[in-house]
C-alpha cells in the first residue's frame, strides 16, 4: 500500500487477519462445545460402521428411518440418500484421524473452514475493492453473518461450510491464474 514500508504492510496484513480470525472465534467458538445433534448422531453411527470404499462413504450418510421406525410413528419404510462425497471423505477423515467419536474435530474443522472464508472474503474484497477497511469489513461481516451459526456448528450442515471455502478458493485462483486487473 502506499505510504508503508514492505514491514509494515506485513504487519497490517497479519493484524487484520488475526482481528479476523479472533472475531470467527468470538462468533463460533462456542461451537466447541455443543456436542452432536439430530442427524449428527446417525453420522457418527455410520463414520463408525462404514469403510472407506466409494460405495461406504456414501452409505455413511444413508438415514433409515425403518431403523427407528417405532419412535418416529411412520408408516412406511423411507430412506434419504445423500450424495455428497466430498464432504463425506472430509468428514470421515476428520472422524478418524483427529479424534473418533469427538464431535470437537467434526466442530474445529468447521470452525477453521469458516476462518478460512472469513480471510478469504477479506483477500476477495480487498483484490476487487483496494479499500482496506471495506475489505476489512466484508471479511468481519461474513465471519460474524448470524445464519453461519447454523452450518459452523452442526457438523451435519458442514458441507455447506466446505463448499463456500471451495468456491471462495476458486474465485480467488481464477482471478490469479487469469491476471485479471481488478
């Protein structure tokens, strides 16, 4: 930016990402601490059972009812197949490789997910505004955006999650990769 050395345009930058990531924090941290929900029992139940196969991942999000039949009151059989596969692998590898039957992982890669749009909308606004407090608080916005609280803490709602970093992500490669002048 104009006017600050190399160092402090370093610092600026690292003092609005940290006040970024404070405020995701501030916003979702309590996350941590809600446990599973609803359906995310049943998901727990089928990262435990199911491999990791194509066929598994997918079964890991299968929801019977018919297995729960006589607490629903339904009468006949159903069955919701969720084609997500992406998001299942991330979610059986979080399961399983930071921390089986926690629901903490499943709740700290949503939580890191969001920070990371969070930066991302703050880079995104930033490249296509060069305002540096509008870019500060679009990226403050979107962490503290109330209908967040929803998708960062039920791990059941973290493909939503994942797909806003995926597409924020590829807005921000398409923009480097295609030299655009924003």
């Amino acid at each position: 930016s104009p006017g600050r050395s190399p160092g402090e345009d370093r610092r600026y930058t690292v003092g609005r990402a940290l006040l970024i990531v404070l405020m995701t924090l501030a916003a979702h941290g309590l996350a941590l601490f809600d446990g599973v929900v609803l359906d995310d029992y049943w998901h727990q139940k089928g990262l435990r059972e199911h491999g990791w196969s194509f066929s598994e991942l997918l079964r890991t999000l299968n929801i019977s009812p018919s297995d729960f039949l006589e607490t629903w009151g339904q009468q006949k059989d159903g069955c919701w197949h969720y084609l997500r596969p992406f998001f299942i692998f991330c979610m059986k590898f979080v399961y399983t490789v930071l921390g089986a039957d926690s629901p903490v992982a499943l709740h700290v890669f949503s939580l890191l997910l969001h920070m990371a749009s969070g930066l991302m909308v703050w880079r995104l606004c930033r490249r296509l505004t060069r305002s540096e407090p509008w870019s500060l608080i679009g990226g403050l916005l979107f962490v503290i955006y109330p209908h967040s609280v929803i998708s960062v803490t039920w791990p059941s709602s973290q493909n939503c999650v994942l797909q806003t970093t995926l597409l924020l992500a590829t807005m921000l490669c398409y923009l480097r990769a295609s030299r655009l002048n924003v």
